[in-house]
C-alpha cells in the first residue's frame, strides 16, 4: 500500500479549508476545488490560523509544508490524488451528483473520505462505479486541530479503504474512532444532538439564556469530558462501588420525563431568540478572533493532556513521536562543520514582543535550551542532576544583531570555548533560517557545582574528558567573531 502523497480537496468551506491546512501542514500536496469566489482568501486565512496553532502544539516538529493549489472543476482537483476528501454542503443529493463526478475523473487507486456529518455511506455510495472507494470520515471543527475522526465504511467499501483512510489519518494525527455499524449521526453526533436537543428546549421553554446553557457545561462537564468522557467519569462519580452504584443511584431519574426525544420545533421566534442570544453571548468578537482564542485554549489543554499522557495529550505526544523519527533535526549533533547543532525551532507566539519579533528575554531562554543541550552531550544532562551535580551559569554576554519574527525558524550551533576542572566556556551563534542571517550570540561560563553542598566542585573525569573530545573535535574552528567582548561606550 503506497503511502498518500497528494490529496484533492472537494468543498473548501469550514470544514474543507480546514482538512486542507492538516494535509498541507503534514506535508500533503492539497489541490482543491470550490466554486466559492472567495475561496481563496477564506481559505488561505484558515491556514494561517492552523499553521499558527499547530506551530504552537508542535514546533519544530512539524514536516515541510505541502503545496497548495486551487483547482478550476472538480476534475482537476481530483484526477491526480491519492485521496480525496469531499467536504460538500450537507445534502445527500448534491453530495451524490459530485461523488459520481470524483468517482469518473479519480485514479483507479484513489480513496474518497466524505466530511459528512450523519449521511449514511451505503446511500452515498449507490451511485458509484467503484463504490468499494468510499468511506466515511466524519471530522471535528477545527479539523486542523481536534484529532477524532470518525471512519464508517457502507455496505460496499472494501476492507482495503478503511485500511488507506486509517492509516492516513493516523500519519496526520489523528484518532480514529471505527463506527463498525452504520447508523445516521454515527457516535458523536448522535451525543452531540442530544445535548444540543435540550439546549434548544432550555432556550425555547424560557429556561436559561445560550450564555448560561454554555456556563453550565464549561465550569463543569465540559472540562471532565475533554479527557475522560461520560462513562469514565461516571465510574469515578459511583465512588468505590464505581458504575454499578452510580447506575442503582442516578439510573431511575433516566425514566423520569426530564428529558425529550425530539427537538422543539425550529419557529422563526425560535432562531430568532437563539441568533440574538449567541450574538449577544458573542459581544461583538469576531469570527476569526474567536477561532485564534479556541485555538489557543485548545493547544493549552491538549499540552496538558500531554503531561499526563492521557486522551488528546497522547495522541498528540505520539504523533509528534512518529514525526521525529523522520526529522532530519537532531539536536545535540554535529552541524557538518564542527558546530554543534543545539536549538532548532519556529518563533512560538509567546516569544514575540509587540514588534512582532523574538522578545529579548527569550534570546536567553534559547540560549539556555541550547546550553542544556550542549550538557546532555557531556554527559551532564537530567539524570546527572538528579544524581545532585550540575553546571550552573554564572555569566552571560548576548549580543544581538538581527531579528526573527513569530513562524520564522531559528537555529542555534554551539561550540566549547575552553575549560578547566570546574569552569566551562561556552559559544552560541543563532541563526534566522528563513533570511540565512546570524541574528545573536550568547557567550556563557558555566560552573560545576555540588548542588548538595550549594558549591563549587571540579568536574568527575567521565565529564571532563567529555568536554575535552569535544573541544578537540572543534579546535579546527577559528575563534568566534565578539567573543570575548565586554560593553563599553566607545573612545
Ligand atoms: N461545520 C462543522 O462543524 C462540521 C463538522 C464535521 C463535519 N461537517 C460536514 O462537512 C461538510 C461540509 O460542511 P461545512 O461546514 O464545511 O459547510 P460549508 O457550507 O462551510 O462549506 C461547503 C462548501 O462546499 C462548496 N460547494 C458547494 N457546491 C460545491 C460543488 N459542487 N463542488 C465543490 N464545492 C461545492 C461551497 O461553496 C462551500 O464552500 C458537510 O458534510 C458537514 O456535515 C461539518
């Protein structure tokens, strides 16, 4: 099974715009074909949101971006893909016509993954020539940073498109959730709706505002489901006798008539009240503010997560595991000139001052990453300070030369100016790697220390000579250009 290397985009709304930022973000050449005028722009500023909030989840882990083009017809979004990804308006007729149309202009290989949220694939596929091509793969808005997907096959989809499809959403950080029985909503919407079902009621019947509804679920439920779901949790509210308790304490109010079965029904008053609510609630904030503010807050809760290396935080831990294997960067190696390479990444948004560039103090924060680099070469890394040694810094000199604004990479190569028993010189040169300029360097003498006693000591002999095959590696390289400066005003 050759790996997916260009995916065709079909509807570039909110949900194919955004499935193109994944792909492309992963590497994936994307062409993509609406009949959107706008499309272009809509579609570049999703883009810019998703390469903004994956550069925050990821950093320097992130592949080289794939290349982007708009295609003219549905044809040619397709006629060279290994996948598609239709992402048309919800309606089953529409999506129908255009499934035949990708399913005559596709090769004989390509896969198809429909976005649709609750259309069953056995229909969508009826009317195709391959219909064994065809699979569900149901996202979550921002597709660029939720990992669900759900992947529903329809009667006729072979064994090897749920295979294709898995393992592409997999390679883009994805989880894949099977839905191994076709049923309309699948399994999220169908609990989706039932939340939204009685929302609408709330609101209908007088109850409570958007604004509360939305209290009610994000200072309480909201943060337990994001990384335990409804049964897990419950299990913890049964206390020690766990689901069967909470299920004898809580079950019998399921058959009391809280709840209803169907929506209330959708009168003009009815949207009126809800779109005047959900402006109100909005306060005059914008749509792609918003989006930068739901981005932010989930990249912090999804790095949470990862603390823990539970739920999303796992999934997105493991993806950036399986990425690092194919990165080039290794950091601690030697750059091919003697340097060693010590602190590869893109300027993060928190890094930034309101210039838009690197803020000062964080030259020394990648200076310091870059020092601890240069140690755990040495042999003087995290272990050996949890044996109770360490190196501390004792001076610094930095000087700055040039700028790195926010996404633009940045590079740091190292080298060992000199040492004795205790002391160790260090030298960093940083580098703006999308204008090819040195930008800083930071000049730093280091101590080894007894951290236990709080004094100097003198290096063991394993580290020591550490240091020294270092420096012997480097000795060819001519003296640093500023080392060894100190300030002063002129004449
Ligand atoms: N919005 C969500 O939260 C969400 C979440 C998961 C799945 N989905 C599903 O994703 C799909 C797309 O939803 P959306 O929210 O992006 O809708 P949308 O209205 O934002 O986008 C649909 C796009 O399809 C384009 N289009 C219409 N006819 C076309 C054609 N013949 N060829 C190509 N493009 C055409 C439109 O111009 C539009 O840009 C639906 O099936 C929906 O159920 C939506």
């Amino acid at each position: 099974m050759a790996e997916v290397g260009a995916v065709g985009i079909v509807g570039g709304g909110v949900i194919g715009a955004a499935w193109a930022a994944r792909f492309l973000l992963n590497g994936i050449d994307v062409a993509l074909f609406d009949p959107d005028p706008e499309v272009e722009r809509k579609t570049l500023e999703v883009l810019a949101n998703a390469r903004r909030a994956q550069t925050r989840l990821h950093g320097a882990a992130l592949p080289a971006e794939g290349k982007l083009s708009f295609a003219a017809s549905v044809a040619e979004a397709v006629s060279q893909a290994d996948f598609i990804q239709e992402s048309l308006p919800e309606r089953e007729d529409l999506k129908q016509r255009v499934l035949a149309e990708i399913d005559a202009a596709m090769p004989a290989h390509a896969v198809i993954g429909s976005s649709t949220s609750g259309l069953l694939p056995t229909k969508l596929q009826s009317v195709m020539k391959r219909p064994d091509r065809l699979i569900v793969g149901h996202p979550f808005n921002p597709v660029y940073l939720l990992p669900l997907v759900e992947v529903c096959g329809g009667d006729q989809t072979s064994q090897q498109t749920i295979d294709i499809a898995s393992a592409l959403y997999t390679r883009i950080g994805m989880k894949v959730l099977h839905v191994r029985h076709e049923i309309d909503g699948f399994i999220a919407d169908r609990l989706l709706e039932a939340v939204w079902r009685e929302a609408l009621w709330l609101i209908n019947d007088g109850i409570a505002t958007a604004a509360e509804i939305d209290d009610a679920i994000r200072f309480g439920a909201g943060l337990r489901w994001s990384f335990m779901g409804t049964f897990l949790t419950y299990r913890l509210a049964g206390g020690e006798a766990g689901m069967r308790h909470f299920l004898h304490q809580f079950g019998p109010s399921m058959e009391w008539p809280w709840t209803k079965l169907v929506g209330p029904k959708l009168t003009d008053e009815l949207i009126d009240t809800v779109a005047a609510q959900s402006d109100e609630q909005a306060a005059g904030i914008g749509l792609r503010e918003y989006e930068a503010l739901r981005d932010n807050c989930l990249v912090d809760v999804i790095h949470a997560l990862e603390r823990s290396d539970f739920a999303a935080g796992a999934v997105a831990k493991a993806y950036r595991e399986s990425l690092a294997g194919k990165e080039a960067v290794k950091l601690g190696s030697d750059c091919g000139d003697g340097h060693l390479l010590t602190c590869h990444t893109p300027v993060m948004p928190e890094w930034i001052d309101y210039n838009d560039h690197l803020t000062e103090s964080c030259y020394l924060k990648l200076f310091g990453d870059a020092t601890d680099v240069v140690l755990a070469r040495i042999g003087a890394g995290p272990d050996y300070v949890a044996s109770g040694f360490s190196f501390y810094t004792v001076e610094t000199h930095i000087r700055h030369l040039g700028q790195a604004r926010l996404g633009q990479k940045v590079e740091v190569r190292s080298r060992v100016l000199g040492s004795d028993g205790k002391r160790l010189h260090l030298f960093h040169a940083m580098t703006n790697l999308d204008t090819g300029t040195l930008i800083a360097t930071g000049e730093h003498m280091l101590v080894h220390v007894d951290a236990k006693a709080e004094r100097s000591a003198s290096a063991p002999e394993s580290i020591a000579a550490a240091i020294r095959g270092l420096a012997d590696e480097q000795q060819h390289l001519a003296p640093p250009d500023g080392a060894g400066r100190s300030i002063r005003m002129p004449g």
